[in-house]
C-alpha cells in the first residue's frame, strides 16, 4: 500500500511537471501584433530536420539557430534539399505580404510542423527568436542541460514592428569596453529585436576609434588614468600617474563589428561626438582648438571640467570645444567623417552636437572674426556655422548627418535627422518643421539613470524606473508620423565600468523600450507586461546576463507633520508585494512587522531596513535607509 501510494505521489509529480512543460506560459518580448493559442504542442525531435529558402542571407541565421537549438537540448540539425521533409521551415513568401513589411514575420506551430514565413531575411530572424522564446527557458543555456521536455507550444503569431529605427545607444568613450563585449551586446539586443546599435565613439574621456593620418588620436585620445567612485568628481590625475587606462577599435574591428551586426541585422550607427565634449582630440591635436592654454590639457580621467550650476550651456573650466573658426578643423573633419563613411555601411553618421559649453568663445578674436566675417550676431548662431559645415561634409561623402537636438537653435538643414533627447518636445518641434526624429528621452529612455533609490544605486542625477519607462510612446499625438522614423534607449557609461553593470543597466528597462519601438501602443497593459518580464528574468539568469532587481525595491517618501516630526511612506512599483521593516538595525523578515500605513520612525532609531516579499518567498533586496536621509529629503534639518 505504502508502494502505491509513492508510486501514485511521484506519477501525479511526473504528470504535473510534464503538464507544465507542454503548456508553458507563452511571455514573448516584445508582444507580438497577433498571437493566437492553439491546442497541444510540437515536440522537437532528437534529429531536427530544418529546411530554409536558399537566400545568403539566412546563412548567419540557420549557424545561430543551429547553435541555440543544439547545444542545451543535444539534439542533432540536419538542412534538407527539401521542404517535404522537414519539421522546422523558414521561407521567404513568394508573393509578398504587404502586412508584413520587410521585418515582419507569420509564425505557425503544430503538433507537426513549425514554419516562419516572411517577406525579407529580416523577418525571418525575427521570427527565430519568437520561436526560441517559446521555448522552455533552458533554451538560453550555454551548456547541455538534462530532463527538460523541449516542447513548443501550438501558436499563430503575425507580428511586424511599429518603427523602422529600434535603437540601443552604447557609450564606449566613457568607459572602454572590448570588441567582444560590443557584440555581447549585440547579441543580447538581436534577441529583442533591436536594429540599431549606436555607438558613442569619442568623448571627453576617450577617442575609440582608429582614423588614418591622425595616429595621436588614439596614441594619446584613447588614454586616461583609471579611477573609481563618483564620476565627475574624482581628484585630477597627478602628472606622472600612468595614461595606461582605455583603448580602441582598429579599423579592421570596426568592418569586424559592422559584419558581426549586419549578420543579426543590426545597424551600427557611428557617433563623433563635435564640437563640445572632445577634450580627447584636442589633447591629441592642441592646434583643433581656440584656445592657447590647450597645449597642455589631457584627456579626462573623471575630473570635474563643467560648471552646470547655471544650467545649460554649462561654463567650461576649460575648453573641450573644437574651434569653429580653424580651418584646420574642417579639413580635420573630412578626413574623419571620410574615413567614417567607408567603415559603416549605415546611411547616417551622427556627429553629436551637445552640451557646447560658449564662455571660451566669447571671449576668442578668431571666434569674433568669424560672427563679423559671417554677420553672425548672437554666439549661440557660432555652433550653427560649424554643425552647416560639416553637414555638408557629410552630404559629400553620400551620407546623411544625425545629431542630438541642440543642433536645432542654431538652424539645420532638414536634411539633418534630430535625436531628441531632452524630453520629447524638441523632437516634437523638429518633426513639425520637417525634419527626420529619433526620439529618445530623458524621461523614458536614459539607461544611465538610477533605477532604484539611490541608496542602493550607483549615484546619478536622476532616476528611471522601469514602469516608467514602459509609458514610451515615440510617436506623440498630433505628430506627423512619417517625420518619427523610430525611438532609442540610451546607456551613458560614467558610471559603468564593465559589461556586467553595463548588462544590469540595460535590462529590464530594455525590454520596456523594445516593446515601445515595436509592438501596438493600444496593447500596453503594465501588469501583464511585468508578468513577461519575470518569465525572462529566468531566460537572462540561464543565459548569465545580469539585470537588476530593482523593480521589487520599495519605493521612500518622506514627509513631516505639522509639528515636524519625520513620516515615512512605503509603496511598491508592482502589485502583490509585502513590505517588512525594522528600526532596531536587525535584519527583517516575513515574521518582522509588516508595513500597513505611514510610519514614524522611533525618537533614536538611525535606520530603517525594509525588505519585500511575495507570500512565503523574499524577492527583493534588503535595503538599508538612514534616518538622516529621510529626514534630509522631508527637510528636517
């Protein structure tokens, strides 16, 4: 008896595990246009038969999934000659399928067949890593992984992107980071169906990027002296401290990342950063810039160089401008946005145009020369002159300028296409005067900003949770939609120093951008979306991709009654959690208080420890307030 009772206890066990597997939660991001469940599910076979469309450029796509599919399950792929005979079909439509567009894709799976049709070798990409998210989550596993059911579930999925421009913007001036992890990066944004990775190549703390005839740019622009901590307020480096900190892309790895990205249909947008923020090619190339005392500056290791207490333009402590008036900048330029236009197929080349401090301007006779030569009457129109110039360098060379939108006060062509990243009305106001937008704002978009209470984030000055970011729309009501070619995440790397944090800064928030640059406005649900995003947080832990946690952290609010004593308010940015504190510097769990309304802190208590859970399991992080910060932030001096 005792036997059958086990025996019955471990069948319903095996029964359940297996129900679970075969009619797995389908959480695919981003959400698809269409998707329709059907009933069972397709086992995939030990020996996997895949036809493909004979075009080349499914080459790189049947080597990718041949590899995800084969190394966790141990299955074998085989390519037939033949449709007939295989289970797994990607075909190019015959006729083309205006619905679709070029990325677009329909995906079928049955008991019997998995089949991804599309118009271009785009769509069908992208249908592979819809297919692969429907997958178990082991999927995503570098090794070879036991006792896993690898079962599709039956589905009809007919899904194209909203937007053509789906970007990721990669500083890799501020910090450096390897060729290999370039396309660690790449790789993870193909899976979301990203297409545009933008690379911020030069900056004040580092010139990446190899260009002929000009050797000292990264003999010297590619170097700094390493320090960690608060960006932008580190000690200034001593004169024999060693330069040794930084590196760069030669041009063969250039054409080598270009080539890696095209193969997963990316894009790779190319950014120099002109006139402000190049501190690392004037330290190169002293006789670029308008003031004498440049002969001695160095590239930024982190140092403070702007005065923003006076908000925009900053005051420059010294002059990281390229001088306009220089002919020698000009000619300096051709070369670099010729060299440019030969290394990246992508028809822009985004020439930056932010934060150009004017304080050295104004008081440079080259610069006056130049407003009484040109009847400029106010400095502000001084950056105009210079973004013209090199705008029609550009157009030159067969391509097409982006810059960020300051380039807009002092007149652009609108040939330029804008990047707004100052909230979304300059993009706004750029696309109603005609030009091409790419929006990426601060409000939604800035990979960089802090994504939980700055207690338990590397500091910045402003903070971006996840919801939030999930409320992207990039295409403003009232907006011409034909000027908004699409939206982009930032990720300013100050303070991100290695792959990892840049991983943890990315995602989730990447995943709340991706669905707002492809998938239906009209189907954003929060709640639902979150319920996606958990399902992947177990796909990038059996991938060893970092992310942050920080959507489970409790969210502050000081406050004070009227005879100023401190209150604490606690809320959550998802539903179902639970809050538990302590104020006696032990370390909460379920079994401490748990929080029901408004706080005060005890007359000696100097922290409060709260931590969330879902019913019996913690899921965030313990985190450690100090009484004086609380009291700080309701103004309790």
């Amino acid at each position: 008896m005792k036997f059958c009772i086990q025996f019955l206890f471990c069948f319903f066990i095996s029964v359940k595990t297996f129900s679970q597997a075969v009619n797995p939660e389908i959480s695919i991001i981003p959400k698809p246009v269409e998707m329709h469940k059907g009933t069972g599910h397709f086992n995939l076979p030990r020996n996997i038969v895949f036809y493909s469309s004979p075009v080349p450029e499914l080459a790189q796509t049947l080597a990718f999934i041949k590899e995800r599919l084969t190394v966790p399950t141990g299955f074998h792929i085989a390519v037939a000659a033949s449709q007939e005979s295989a289970q797994v079909k990607l075909l190019i439509n015959p006729v083309v399928d205006t619905k679709l567009g070029s990325e677009g894709y329909h995906l079928s799976v049955t008991s019997s067949h998995v089949i991804i049709r599309a118009n271009q070798p785009a769509g069908l990409f992208y249908g592979v890593q819809t297919l692969l998210q429907l997958l178990p989550k082991e999927i995503e596993s570098k090794t070879f992984v036991k006792d896993v059911h690898w079962v599709i579930p039956s589905v009809e999925i007919t899904d194209y992107p909203k937007l053509g421009w789906r970007g990721l913007m990669f500083d890799v001036a501020r910090h450096f980071f390897t060729k290999e992890e370039v396309k660690q990066y790449i790789m993870a944004m193909a899976r979301y169906k990203y297409n545009v990775l933008h690379l911020h190549l030069t900056d004040d703390e580092g010139w990446r990027i190899e260009i002929k005839g000009f050797p000292k740019l990264t003999e010297v622009g590619a170097w700094n002296v390493k320090r960690v901590g608060e960006f932008g307020d580190f000690i200034p480096p001593k004169a024999d401290e060693p330069r040794d900190y930084g590196g760069f892309y030669t041009q063969e790895d250039i054409r080598e990342l270009v080539q890696f990205a095209k193969d997963r249909f990316v894009n790779i947008l190319p950014e120099v950063d002109v006139p402000g923020h190049s501190l690392a090619a004037i330290a190169s190339y002293p006789e670029l810039s308008c003031t004498p005392e440049a002969i001695k500056y160095k590239v930024r290791s982190g140092e403070k160089i702007m005065d923003w207490s006076r908000g925009a333009p900053p005051i420059a402590l010294l002059d990281n401008t390229l001088c306009p008036a220089n002919e020698l900048v000009y000619s300096f330029m051709d070369t670099v946005i010729t060299q440019l236009a030969e290394l990246f197929p992508f028809e822009y080349i985004h020439l930056g145009g932010d934060e150009a401090p004017i304080n050295f301007w104004q008081k440079n006779d080259q610069i006056k020369a130049l407003m009484a030569r040109e009847g400029i009457k106010d400095i502000k129109q001084v950056q105009g002159y210079f973004t013209r110039r090199v705008e029609q360098i550009v157009e030159s060379k067969g391509k097409k300028m982006m810059a960020w939108d300051e380039v807009l006060e002092g007149g652009v062509s609108p040939s330029t296409a804008v990047m707004s990243w100052r909230g979304m009305k300059y993009g706004i106001e750029a696309a109603q005067n005609q030009h091409q937008v790419v929006m990426s704002p601060t409000t939604y978009a800035y990979l960089d900003y802090m994504q939980s209470d700055e207690i338990s984030e590397p500091r910045v000055y402003a903070s971006l949770r996840l919801s939030k970011s999930y409320e992207f729309e990039p295409v403003p009501a009232g907006v011409d939609p034909q000027f908004i070619k699409g939206g982009q995440a930032n990720l300013w790397t100050e303070q991100v120093y290695n792959i990892r944090q840049a991983e943890y800064m990315t995602w989730p928030r990447g995943f709340a951008i991706a669905e707002s640059v492809w998938s239906p406005n009209q189907q954003k649900n929060w709640p639902e979306f979150f319920n996606r995003v958990e399902q992947h947080f177990g796909r990038l832990d059996i991938s060893e991709t970092k992310y942050s946690p920080a959507v489970y952290d409790p969210i502050f609010k000081a406050g004070k009654t009227a005879d100023n004593k401190l209150t604490i308010d606690l809320s959550t940015e998802i539903e179902g959690l639970d809050i538990y504190y302590s104020f006696d510097n032990s370390f909460p769990d379920r079994f401490y208080p748990k929080y029901m309304t408004t706080l005060t802190a005890p007359i000696d208590a100097k922290q409060l420890k709260v931590i969330t859970y879902r019913g019996k399991e913690p899921v965030g992080r313990m985190l450690t307030m100090p009484i004086a910060e609380l009291r700080k932030r309701a103004r309790l001096y």
